[in-house]
C-alpha cells in the first residue's frame, strides 16, 4: 500500500485492498492496521516536508478509495444486526478518513452506520438524529481548533437524549478535553470505540446541562473576544513584525501569505486554550509549528517576535497573555530553537 501511495497508484492500491480481502484478510485488520497506519505515515512525511501538500491530498483520495474498495467487497457486504450509529466530524473539521474508518468498522461488525461525512454543524446533526433516533453518535475531530465547535455539538446531541462518544487526536491525550467538554465517552482509536459501543449502552445524559456547566472559566469573556477578534488581531501583528523581524522584508509572495497563515492558526489555538483553560494545548502547537518550519528551513525563531506582538495585542487580557508566555517559553527550551540561535 505504501509503495502505490508513493507512486500515486490509485490501480495498485485498490487491486492491493481486493487480493487481500480475497485471500481471507478480515475487514477490520485491512481497514485499522494496513490502511490506517499508511494515512498516519502520509501525515509524517508531509510534516517532514517529503510530501507536498498537494501530494498528501492525492495519497489522502487514494487511501479514501481503498476504504471503499474494502466497504463493497462482497465478503464485506451483509446486513445489519445491531442498532443504529450516526458517525460524523464536528463542524469545521476537514479531516474525515479517521470517521470513515471508523464507519467502516461499525458495519462490519454488525451496526447500521449514517456515515455523515466531514464538517457536519450541530443543526444538521440533530435534525437528522430527531428523523433517525440512533442508538449513539461517534463524533471526530484531529484539530483542536474544532474543540469549541465539538462542545456545542456534544451539548446539542444530548439535549435531545442521544449519548456522544468522541475520539481524534482534537481530544487530547488520554482524551482529556472530552471529558472535559462532557462527552458520554472517550475511544483512543476506531477498535476501541467499536469495542465501547459493543459493551453496553452509552449513559444518558443528565437533564439541563449547559455547556457553562463545564467551562466555568469562559465567565471572563476572554475566549469569546479573542475568537472574534482574529482577523484584526492577525492583520495588526503581520502590519508590524516586519519591524521585529527584518528577515520577513524580503520574502516572496507566497512565503507572506504562508506567513499571515501561521499567525492565524496561532490566533485560532490560542482561542481554544482560552476555551479549554489549558496552555498545554498552545504550547504543544506551537512546538509542532516550529518542528514543521524547520522541516522547510524556515527558522523556528521567527515565531517568537509574534508572540511577542499578540501579547501587547492583548494584554488586558491576563489568561491569554499568560498563555502566550507560556508558549514562549516552551519554544526557547525545544532543541531546533536553540540550535538555530546559537548558529
């Protein structure tokens, strides 16, 4: 599979999933343990600039394809003989394979899966849980950023009696923020949570719960003002950082729209520490960002005149800017940071 991958044999590929099916792999091993861990690989290269972006989205189809080579198989094909489960990723999220392996796996052990695709907003999702009353819905999210919009859709799935379990690398680790955003459960991986919902009925809900129920700390208003304030917050910061950083005066085109990028996904994972109350969460971003542009030759260094200008942005705001400080300092211990400054 990684060989097609690379090649970007879509043929290949596909007749790899068939022969393996026909010579008596299980569905579940193709789908978690050959074509999984190929996605997962697809995302290191592109982190360590051996794929190109465009390239991770084609290897991305390719893998997308095979899972539905593995869906119509016909020692895959067979009817349901559990319940109902509606799969989904919360609003905003781009990333749907991990759902739809996930959907794929249900129904090959018996559930009766709506597959709802990627990027699906709370209103649609419970309109169509009131139409199908499942048994549970399986939310998805791989970026943090989508952790405000997983909670509203957690809250809304319960306030009309469906259990939520939720699963992506969004989550945390040990799936901290799903207990913390009130999820009826947590699964590190599709095999797990297929195993949760095998087990025993997902709890109910308790009556009346508020999101605030869960988050105390969003009282300050702080993530709300930072959250709705991005597009000036990165426009103010990319106006001035030429001044802290001279390097930026002579980049192309391009490397200063990728340059405003990063500063709005800085922006986007600071609101969602302020929502979490965690600073771990921008932290750990900020140390994959950096290990990323070195990965491109861009110096890890040049985040930190960003931070800097985001504080005095926001320094009335003493979570965010504690956060930003945070961060900071997290950057100046990471090992290419402090290679790069000493050369």
């Amino acid at each position: 599979m990684w060989e097609s991958m690379t090649a970007f044999d879509e043929s290949a590929a596909i007749a790899s999933v068939v022969r393996a099916l026909d010579a008596g792999m299980g569905a579940e091993e193709l789908l978690l343990d050959v074509i999984a861990p190929v996605q997962a690989r697809v995302g290191r290269e592109w982190e360590a600039n051996r794929l190109t972006v465009a390239q991770e989205h084609a290897a991305t189809a390719i893998n997308d394809r095979a899972v539905t080579a593995v869906s119509l198989h016909p020692s895959v094909r067979r009817p349901p003989t559990r319940g109902r489960i509606a799969v989904a990723c919360v609003d905003g999220e781009w990333h749907a394979l991990p759902a739809r392996l996930l959907a794929e796996v249900l129904r090959v052990r018996g559930w009766r899966v709506d597959y709802l695709g990627a990027r699906v907003t709370a209103p649609h999702l419970v309109a169509h849980l009131h139409r199908t009353g499942p048994d549970a819905v399986a939310l998805s999210a791989s970026l943090a950023t989508r952790l405000p919009a997983a909670h509203a859709t957690i809250t809304a799935c319960q306030a009309v009696g469906i259990p939520v379990i939720v699963g992506g690398a969004a989550f945390g680790p040990g799936g901290r923020y799903a207990r913390l955003l009130g999820a009826d459960c947590w699964a590190p991986d599709a095999r797990a949570a297929a195993d949760e919902l095998a087990c025993a009925p997902l709890p109910r809900v308790r009556p009346g719960h508020q999101p605030i129920d869960d988050l105390p700390h969003l009282k300050d208003q702080e993530y709300t003002l930072v959250a709705r304030s991005r597009p000036r917050l990165v426009g103010s910061v990319f106006r001035r950082l030429a001044d802290s950083y001279p390097a930026m005066r002579v980049y192309t085109e391009v490397q200063r729209e990728r340059t405003a990028e990063d500063l709005s996904h800085i922006v986007e994972f600071l609101a969602a520490a302020l929502y979490t109350g965690d600073e771990d969460l921008f932290c750990g971003f900020l140390v994959w960002t950096a290990g990323v542009l070195d990965s491109r030759g861009v110096p890890a260094a040049s985040l930190l005149p960003a931070l800097e200008l985001l504080e005095r942005e926001l320094q009335d705001f003493p979570r965010a800017t504690a956060t930003l400080r945070a961060g900071a300092a997290r950057l100046t211990r990471a090992p290419f940071l402090t290679a790069g400054t000493a050369e």
